[in-house]
C-alpha cells in the first residue's frame, strides 16, 4: 500500500513540475509562494490502517487457481477414504482383535520309560543223527503239531524212487525244536502200541520209505537201550494185532489169525501178513537193533545193510 502511495505521489509531483515548467518566469514565482507552506503546517498523512492495506492489496488483482481435473478429485477422494479405512482397522484390530500373548504351559518332561530289552534266546539247531542203514536220498519236514505227520508221509509214498532204494525222512517239530518222537509217529498214525516198548529204545531212529515193485513200504531201525523184558512186551503187542491193525483210523484185517516166524542170515523176524501184495508187519530183534518193516522184502534189506557193518 505505502508503495502504492509513493508511486502516486510521485506521479503527482511529475504534473507539478511539467506544469510549473509550462508557467512564465513571474507566474513561477508567485506559484511557489503559494506552494510554500511552512513545514510545520504540512500535515503528517498517517499510516492507513490495516484494513487500508487489504483494501489496498485487493485493487492489485491475483491470478485465479486452477480448478483440479475431475480424476484427481476422484483420486484424492479414493486415498482419503482408503488411508480412513486402514486407520479404523487399525483400532479395530488393536482393541477388539489383538489378544494379549498367552502363555504357553509347558508340560512337565517326561521320564522316558526304557523298555526292557527282551532277551532272544536263541534255539539250539536240531541236530540229525546220521543214518543206522545206508540211503539213496533224505528229504527233511518241518511241522508245528503232530497231526502233520500223515501229511508229510503220505504224499511221498507217490514219489519217483528207484526201486531198491530207501529214502529217509526226517520231521522236525519247531514248535518244541526236536525231533519227533517215537511215541509222536504211533499216535500221528493211530497205532496202539505200548508205550512200555518205546522206553526201551534209543530215541535215535532212522524212519524210511522203501521202494520195492508192489510198492512203497514204511522201515524202522532203532537201537536197543535195555533188551530186558522186550521180548515178552512184543509178544504182547501180537496179541493186539493178530485181528488187524488200525492206521489214521483205518480198520485193516489180517489175512492170518497169529504171527509167524521166519530166519534170514541169522536173524530171526516175525510178521504178520494183510495183503497179498507184501504189506502187513514184520519185526526183529537183531544184535542191538530193533526192526520194524511194513514188508518182508524190506525187512530182508535191512538185515542186509546192518550184517554189511558188521
């Protein structure tokens, strides 16, 4: 505004003096003593006030802003709204949302419980007897219970054998890690033989098939322990069997009522007959060796090896 003022001023002494310089000499002067007025009257224009000033200042006009584009309105709008969303989520996360951390119970540890190791034992490995007669082959079974027995016997008795020649069996029960037993052959097949018999025999015993041209036949060949008394427990046994045999509950008659006796290369052998075709039984007491044979011809080849190694 003082600027304004000035300039005014200014513009106004300019007309002065290009009018006084117009003048003539005589009017000059009397021109400046009416201009001259004593310094003390010359008034002191005071300072216009404020509103002067704004006044002032509106008559000098600003250029106007430019009105913004109507995407940036729509843009400055969008991030507002979006900066007033996250702001109230925020708050609404921190007082409504957020929990406090909880505490994590540890359990207390557990003593880790060791089982004990279980022992193995280990089974001691059956062991085999060598053979009491000379074989062509040995096929060994193994079963968990006695009443296998017939099923291992019977399926070999249709197997290849050249005749002549014996095949051994051996049958290991696991279940009691052994080998079977006399007594588990007689009870497997039915047989009713006293036990009174078995006591006195080796529990090591060579069980074979035969092959002969009527077909296959069961041996027998064991040790004697104690001889005493066997003689008359056999002869018992006949009494048993003179009317027939019973064999996995098979009924099988005797052709002959009573046993007969018969020698070959001095031994003597006795045996009762249920089938033409060599079949019925045969047994012998001969040096330490007790024999028991489903066939004559066996019998005979059986004394035949032992006398061999003698």
């Amino acid at each position: 505004m003082q600027k304004d003022i000035a300039r005014l001023r200014e513009i106004e002494a300019q007309k002065e003096r290009e009018r006084v310089a117009a003048l003539k000499p005589g009017e000059v002067k009397k021109e400046e003593e009416k201009i001259r007025v004593p310094a003390e009257r010359v008034p002191e224009i005071p300072a216009p006030p404020p509103e002067a000033k704004r006044v002032g200042e509106a008559l000098i006009p600003k250029p106007l802003p430019k009105k913004p584009s109507p995407f940036k309105k729509v843009l400055v709008r969008g991030v507002i709204v979006l900066l007033l969303l996250l702001i109230f989520s925020f708050f609404y996360w921190f007082f409504r949302v957020k929990k406090p951390p909880e505490e994590e119970a540890i359990p207390p540890a557990e003593e880790e419980i060791v089982p004990p190791e279980e022992e193995i034992i280990e089974k001691p490995e059956i062991s085999v007897s060598p053979s009491l007669i000379s074989v062509t082959e040995t096929k060994t079974w193994e079963i968990s219970q006695n009443e296998e027995i017939p099923g291992v016997i019977y399926p070999l008795m249709g197997e290849e054998l050249p005749l002549g020649s014996f095949l051994r069996i051996v049958i290991k029960n696991t279940s009691e890690n052994r080998l079977s037993s006399l007594e588990d052959l007689s009870r497997a097949f039915k047989i009713e033989a006293p036990e009174e018999i078995f006591q006195k025999l080796e529990p090591d015993y060579t069980l074979a098939l035969y092959s002969q041209e009527q077909g296959k036949r069961v041996t027998f060949v064991t040790k004697i322990k104690e001889k005493s008394g066997l003689t008359e427990l056999l002869k018992d046994w006949e009494s048993k069997l003179e009317k027939g045999i019973s064999i996995s509950g098979q009924e099988i008659p005797a052709l002959t009522p009573y046993f007969k006796a018969a020698n070959y290369q001095g031994a003597t052998f006795r045996y009762q007959t249920f089938s033409k075709d060599d079949f019925g039984i045969c047994y012998s007491i001969f040096n330490d060796y007790f024999i028991l044979t489903s066939s004559g011809e066996s019998m005979l080849k059986i004394i035949d090896k032992l006398v061999e190694y003698e």
